[in-house]
C-alpha cells in the first residue's frame, strides 16, 4: 500500500462488527494478571500501552520498520534513550547542524567524560567518512535544522555499516513520506513526534525505530526503566494526527515551493535554503533521494541585519512567531535568537515552517515586511 493509505489504514482496532473505528484512550497504570510474568505480558503501565502499541504500528509501516516503533514523552527522551546506545568512552559524529537539543546533550555527557563528540559538515560525505574512523555511532539529519543541509544518506549509511558504526537518522524534518532510512542501511530512526507526525503543535512525543529485534529489545527495557513514556491521552492525539501526514505535507511542500521561488526574487532577500530550489547546494542529492517533494522547512536571510529580521517577524499576522515547525499553522523563528544556537547559522536568518493556510495569504503577510526592507 501506499504511505498515504498506510497512514489512515494500520493501527486500527480488529475489523469485528461493532467493533470502534478507533483505537481507545487506554487510562490505566497497571494490567490484571497472576502467575511469572512473561516478557509478552504488559504487566505495568511503564512497560506497555494498548494506544502506543497503534502509533507504533502505524509509525513501523511508514517508515517500513521490521518491528514496531518505541514511543517516548519527546523527540528529545527518544534521542537521549539512542545516544545511550554509545558505549561509555566512544565517541559520537554528530552534524554541526543537528537539532541543538541533541549537540548539547552529547556536549554534556562529554563533560562528564561519557563520550567524545566529533562534529561535522554533514553535506561534507568525505569528512563524515573521515569522522568514522574508530567512531562509535553516527548521527545524521538531513536536511539539516536551520541550513537545509542534504547529507549523501546511502553513501554515509553504508559506510557505517561497513565499518561497524551504529546509525541513527532523525527523519523529523524529512517524514518518511520523503525518506525511509531504515531502508538505506540506518540502524535507528528517530522522530520529533511533536512536529509533523502530530502536525497540530498540541502534543509533545518521539519514537524511535529499530532496524532489528534485538536493538528494539534493548531499548523498551531501557524505555521501561528510565520512564520516559508518553501519556495515552498525548500518543492517541499523535495518532490522531498522523491519520492526516499525507495531505498535511502535500499541500505545505507546495507552498514552502511557492514561497521559496517568491524570497528568492525578491530584493530584501539575500538567499534562500531550500533543497527544492535549484541552485540550492543540496538540490541534486534531494531529487536524487527524497521521494515526492522537498520537505516544508525553509530558511531565508536578508539583505538587512538581526534587528531588521526581528522587525519583520514582529509584524506579521498570518505566521505566528515561535519556535517549533511542522503544524498546520506557519511558524517563523530568528533561529539565532537562541543563544545556543551556533554561529555558522547566519543572524539574520529566518526559518519559516510552512503550514497549510492558504499561500497567496501566507505570501501577502510576508510582503509589506519585505517590501519595507528593501526600500531602506
Ligand atoms: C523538535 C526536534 C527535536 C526534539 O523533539 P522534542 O519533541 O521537542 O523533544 C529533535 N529533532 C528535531 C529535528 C526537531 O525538530
């Protein structure tokens, strides 16, 4: 079946007459049972979840996993829950532009002395191939989070398989409507649930998917004892919205297209990263490896300074300013406005998560701002 299909279809309760639609809100904390409690039974609620268990089997197909996903309380305690994965005194290639939240997690377990940290130019597949010499796992996100950068993913996943690294690929920004790691090679897939797979920015979750049994294993033991496990309520929302990912990404990648072609001509803008647009430095790889578009996250910087950039944002009324990416409503963010953001991100770079309002509305909003910019 198709994604799309996939989407809607798994993860529903048995087709019995009268049975629900949906899969129920399970609210329990614990199970019935008596006698030695086997590694089938659910036994606590820590362990296990009937409504995680759906979002797991819907996840799985997407991303055409072997085994269910592991659903978590965020994006983040799903890439803590891999990172644990490196053995203590490894070390870990993790791309200079990853989410911020995973770099500065590494850089505080370096602290400690837990792991080495190498940073690299993902888009650079000769570094990155150097950077594994003796690593431990390799961390990938493409695009890249706010550059838009594309890494070579089969050249760099299977060039970690070749050489024993263990690889993890954070598919939030792509979806696997654009890229099924796992089917390249990756070992580990994680997900931001909280971004498009929820798609209305009202729940915070992640997942994690295993390219095997075993390492599945390990990480829902590890998952039932350090605790981080979504509520029900917050994994039934997460289904909920997934249930619409294909129409949701289809009509936001044609207007981040839209409005990518519009910045580009316009005077106030000195360049535009999106991998859609060609010229783009990732354009060729993404036609090469995303299938059906080019995702829906787009980065513009001006002509004009940080304060200039903050000026425009502040006078919108379609786009709301916040953080955050990948709901139906369009969000803008000065990433540098985040002091741990690094440097090689320009100041006054804009990143736009494109939602689903209407483009020519989402383009007016974003024109007086402009205009007023390149008149100064
Ligand atoms: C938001 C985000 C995360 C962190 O996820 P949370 O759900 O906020 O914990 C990780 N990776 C990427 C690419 C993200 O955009």
């Amino acid at each position: 079946m198709h994604k799309d299909t996939v989407a809607v279809a798994a993860g529903r309760p048995e087709h019995a007459h009268d049975a629900p639609v949906n899969p129920p809100v399970v609210l329990t904390s614990t199970y019935r049972g008596v006698g030695e409690v086997s590694g089938e039974d659910r036994s606590y609620a820590r362990a296990a979840n009937p409504t995680w268990e759906a979002f797991e089997e819907v996840l799985a197909e997407l991303e055409e996993a072997p085994c269910p996903a592991l659903a978590y309380a965020s994006g983040m305690a799903a890439i803590a829950a891999v990172l644990s994965l490196v053995p203590v005194g490894g070390t870990l290639v993790v791309p200079r532009h990853s989410y911020q939240g995973t770099v500065q997690l590494a850089r505080r377990w370096e602290d400690r002395g837990i792991l080495t940290v190498r940073t690299v130019d993902i888009a650079d597949t000769a570094a990155v191939l150097a950077a594994l010499d003796g690593a431990d796992m390799l961390w990938i996100e493409s695009p890249t989070n706010p550059m838009l950068e594309v890494a070579e993913l089969p050249a760099l996943l299977a060039a970690a398989r070749e050489r024993g690294v263990l690889s993890c690929v954070d598919n939030t920004f792509a979806t696997p409507l654009l890229q099924q790691p796992l089917t390249l090679g990756a070992h580990l897939v994680v997900h931001s649930a909280t971004k498009y797979l929820s798609g209305h920015s009202d729940v915070l979750m992640g997942a994690v998917l295993c390219a095997t049994a075993e390492l599945r294993q390990r990480l829902h033991a590890q998952r039932t004892l350090e605790g981080a496990v979504p509520g029900p309520f917050e994994c039934w929302l997460a289904l909920r919205g997934l249930r619409t990912l294909a129409v949701r990404v289809e009509r936001s990648m044609a207007s981040a297209a839209e409005l990518a072609l519009r910045m580009r001509e316009h005077p106030a803008v000195a360049g535009v990263r999106y991998p859609g647009l060609p010229g783009d430095p990732g354009h060729e790889r993404a036609v090469a490896q995303f299938a059906g578009g080019f995702g829906s996250v787009l980065a513009v910087v001006l002509h004009d300074d940080a304060a200039a950039a903050e000026h425009l944002v502040s006078g919108l009324r379609v786009w709301t300013p916040a953080t955050s990416l990948g709901g139906v409503e369009s969000l803008v963010e000065r990433r540098r406005r985040h002091p741990d953001e690094p440097r090689t991100v320009p100041e006054n770079l804009l990143r736009l998560s494109v939602g689903i309002e209407n483009v020519a509305d989402l383009w007016q909003d974003l024109v007086p701002g402009l205009d007023a910019l390149a008149d100064r």
